[in-house]
C-alpha cells in the first residue's frame, strides 16, 4: 500500500469513529427527555 492509500484509510476510520461517537452521545438514553421535548419544536413556533 502507498502513502495515499494509508492516509486515505487513517481518514475513513477517523472519520467514522467520529461519527459513531456524534451518533452515540446524541442518542443516548439520558437525552431522550430533551430529544422528545424539541421533537416538535418547529411546529409549535407560531
């Protein structure tokens, strides 16, 4: 493998080790609450 190739490979990991952790701390069952309270925030702002 050449050095893009491992670059290219150390960015897609980073990349979806990242995303994994976005995905997680977003969604994690302490945050329901607040998820569920602005799940309609949107629609209530008249």
């Amino acid at each position: 493998m050449t050095g893009h190739d491992w670059a290219g490979l150390i960015v897609t990991v980073l990349v979806f080790v990242g995303l994994a952790v976005a995905f997680w701390w977003a969604l994690r069952p302490s945050k329901r609450k607040e998820l569920e309270e602005q799940k309609y925030k949107v629609l209530d702002d008249d």
